[in-house]
C-alpha cells in the first residue's frame, strides 16, 4: 500500500535518513522544517501520516504542531506519531496528551517504525473511505451539510473496556487506570456493562495465548472494529510487531504506566467513536436513499432495484413476480378542496393501511404523487388481485381522518395488477401493464381492481 507521509524534523540529516527507509518501501515522502510549515502543509497537501519531531528550534515545538492539527477538521483524522530523543515517562505523556497516535524514541528502530505506520495506514484508509462516502452524502444532500464534524462531538468519552488478561497485579493497575473514566470489566470474571468499546489484551498471559484473542476479535464480526491495546513485555520487539500484524491497534508494555494507559485509551477510543459516528451516519444516509420522505414507504429508486433483478430470474424460469400500481381516485379534488397538507395526509394515512395490508415479503414503494406499487415475489397473478382487493376494500371500509381536518374523508383506489409472463417481461413492460390496468379500472369507474396477465396483454 503507498502513502504519503510527512516527516517533520529541524534536521537535515534525520530528514534524509526517514526519507531513505521510508522511499524504500515506496511511501511517497514529504518533508517540513519547522512546526508552523508543517501544519500549513498538512492542511494543503492532507498527508496519509505525519512523522512529527519535538525540538524545532525558532518556533512551535512539535507537541504544539500536534495540537493545532488535532483541533482542525481538515486534519484531525490524520495520525501522528511524535519521534523524539526525549525518552522520558513526560514527553511521552505529553505527546499523547497533544492527541499524538504514537510516540517512538530516537534512534528509531526500523522494524517498530514499518510495523506502526502500517498499522496506522491501515486504519486510515478506512477512515478515508468512511469520509469520502460522508462527503458523497453531503454533495447528493443526503447528510446534513452543517453536521458537526463527528470526532469533534467525541472529545469525552467514557466507555467499556474489556480486559482480557490473568495476571491480578495487571488487572488492579489496569483497573486503577482506567476505573476513572471507564467501566472496566475483565473477562470471565466480571460482568460487562455493555458492549466493549476498546479490548485491553496480554500477549503475555500463561492461561490463553493472547495473539489467538487479537486474531479472533479482528475477524470476528462483532469485534471486527473493536480497538485492541495489546500488553507486552518492554523491548519485546517480535511480540510487539506480531501484535500489530494481527491487527492491534496500539501496544503498551510493561508495567504499564497508569497515564500512559490512560492517554492511549483515551485515542483508541476517541477514534473508534469518530468511525462509529461516520458508520452510523452513512447507515442513516443509506436509509435516507431508499426511502420516501413523506411515508416512509420505499422510493422509486429502491423499487427498480428490488423489482429488476425478480423479473430477470421469472424469465429465466424462476418464482412469477407480481406487482400492483395503485392510484388515489380523484386526489387532485381532494387537494383543491382542502389544502396539499391535508393531501400529505391522506397519503400518509393511505400508507399505513397500505403497509398493514402487505406481507412482510412485499415491498411497498411511493413511485411519485399519488401512485404507490407494492412488489409481490413468487405471487401468482391471482393471488395478487386477491391483495389488490383486499387493500382496496380497507382503503374505501372506513374514512380518512386527517389531523388538523374536521370532516372525515372518503378516498378511494383504483389498482392494477401485472403478473410476469412466459419469459418476455422486463421491469418497464410488468410496470407499463400495471398502468394501463389501472387506466381501464379508472375508465370502469374508480374504486375497483383491474388485473392483466402477460397472455392477456399480448
Ligand atoms: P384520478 O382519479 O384520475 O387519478 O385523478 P387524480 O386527481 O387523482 O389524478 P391527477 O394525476 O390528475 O392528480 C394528482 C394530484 O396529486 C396532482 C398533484 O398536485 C397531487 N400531488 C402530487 N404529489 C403530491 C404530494 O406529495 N402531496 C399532495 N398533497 N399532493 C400531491
Ligand atoms: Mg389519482
Ligand atoms: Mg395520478
């Protein structure tokens, strides 16, 4: 996978030297001197991953070149790992306070440095993808234009933690740790609050081998995207790396440090609250797309993909499909008399009595106005007028009653029925048969099912 990183470093020589180990594995590299040049860069030129020094002489140092990209939208979701000689417990803390993913001492050892920005990379092409589809939703009006910058809404987040470890003196200073702001619960000995949001997990453990729990939580379907802190032993380099392959998100070694721990909470879960909230707004942007704003019926768009692929498989010999086109009889008086928001109301009461009267099989759809279809799979055509009869009877049985109306409101249907035939129907033939059904129920007089068979229409 190529990237581009931005190496952030007052000199030259160290400049070169991550530019070399990083150019040969083809990461795309650029550079800045300075704190201030590389916020500007950043912000232009969106790097995939910033390698960021502290000490830069005559300016920001690079705790504060962190900060300021953490609190900018435009670049708030690109992980920085802090390169530094300062290899105190403060710096280190100082860097993870600054919203830093990662902070690895000077000199850098080379494997450590591949394993993380792999890792790191790897979570942000999904962070990528998850924000062009945001972006997408926005240009197509699907998603609020003015929502809040989701990682922005997560800046305090108290959740649950999973510990999946034997050893009891870990488990208190874990607990200690991380007890403050989170529910911590350990496995088989205590009961979760709720789903976990961050696994804290030994690869060191005697009683499990705790790279088979990564490894299972990573493809695990419900713990797919699960942030996962692994524990190891300081200068474990091979464990340290398998972790991550397996797909840990971030290591702490041991004993761990209680603010450390904290620090490096805090980020896992910062940002698996930021995808969570990009997933849920995309879910909540699909929904949008295939649905009808007024009824909560299905849009036209949906049915076309609902309905062509039953019709292909009818022709080829599959289960018949049926469909209904049912049309509101004279909605443009209804309208006229008493307001287009009574109109809108008739049209919602219509889809409920419309959603209680399909199976759950059935895909009830708005086309536009006053005309719905209702997608019947393996329905022959006579059964399917028999559903046709049937709504159309609990459409005219009992009055409309529209808020904000005081008289009650007789409505009626006119309803066409189309049924796949011997192997010549497509969605647009099926589709035209049921309007010109309903043409002839509307030319018989309204309030009335009109079915047509594919031998029928020939
Ligand atoms: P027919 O019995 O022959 O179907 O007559 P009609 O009046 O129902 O049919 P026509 O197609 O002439 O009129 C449909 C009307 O539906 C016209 C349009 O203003 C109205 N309409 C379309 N969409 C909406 C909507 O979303 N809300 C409301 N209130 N009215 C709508
Ligand atoms: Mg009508
Ligand atoms: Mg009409």
């Amino acid at each position: 996978m190529s990237a581009r990183i931005l190496v952030v470093d007052d000199l030259e020589a160290n400049r070169r030297l991550l530019e070399a180990k990083l150019g040969a594995d083809y990461y795309d590299v650029l550079t800045a001197q300075r704190g201030e040049e590389a916020v500007q860069l950043a912000k232009r030129e969106k790097p995939d991953l910033i390698l960021m020094d502290v000490m830069m002489p005559g300016g920001i140092d690079g705790y504060e070149a962190c900060r300021r990209l953490k609190a900018m939208p435009e670049t708030r979701h690109i992980p920085v790992v802090i390169l530094t000689t300062l290899d105190d417990r403060d710096n280190k803390l100082r860097g993870l306070q600054a919203g830093a993913e990662e902070f690895l001492p000077k000199p850098i050892d080379d494997v450590q440095l591949m394993a993380r920005v792999k890792s790191l990379l790897g979570l942000k092409v999904v962070i990528d993808e998850l924000r062009a589809r945001e972006a997408n939703g926005k240009r197509l009006g699907v998603i609020d234009e003015e929502a809040r910058d989701p990682l922005e809404q997560h800046k305090l987040v108290a959740g649950n933690v999973l510990v999946v470890e034997d050893n009891a003196t870990q488990i208190k200073s874990i607990k200690a740790a991380l007890g403050v702001e989170h529910r911590v619960a350990v496995m088989g000995v205590d009961e979760a609050a709720g789903p976990p949001d961050l696994c804290v997990v030994s690869v060191t453990a005697r009683a499990f081998d705790g790279f088979r729990v990564i490894a299972r939580m990573r493809s695990g379907e419900a713990t797919r995207h699960l942030p996962i802190l692994a524990v190891v032993e300081p200068d474990d380099r091979k464990r340290i790396v398998r972790a991550l392959e397996l797909g840990a998100h971030d290591v702490i070694s041991r004993p761990i440090d209680e603010e450390e721990l904290v620090a490096r909470a805090r980020t896992l879960m910062r940002r698996k609250r930021y995808m969570d909230a990009l997933r849920a707004r995309l879910d909540h942007s699909l929904e949008l797309a295939i649905t009808d704003q007024l009824t909560g019926l299905y849009n036209r768009r949906f049915l076309m993909n609902q309905l062509t692929p039953l019709v292909q498989r009818a022709q080829c010999g599959g289960d018949q499909v049926s469909i209904m086109t049912i049309d509101i009889d004279h909605f443009k008086r209804l309208n006229d008399t008493y307001g287009h928001d009574v109109g809108d109301g008739v049209l919602r009461d219509f889809s409920v009595r419309l959603g209680a009267n399909t199976r759950p099989s059935d895909f009830a759809c708005r086309m536009g106005g006053e005309e719905f279809v209702v997608i019947m799979p393996r329905t022959s055509g006579d059964i399917a007028c028999l559903a046709a009869e049937r709504l159309r009877r609990s459409v005219c049985a009992s009055p409309f009653i529209v808020a904000g109306q005081q008289s009650e409101l007789e409505v009626t249907v006119s309803i066409g029925v189309a049924c796949t035939g011997d192997g010549e129907d497509t969605v647009e033939t099926l589709l035209k048969r049921a309007d010109e059904a309903v043409y002839e129920a509307k030319a018989a007089g309204r309030n009335r099912v009109v079915g047509k068979s594919a031998s029928r229409a020939a």
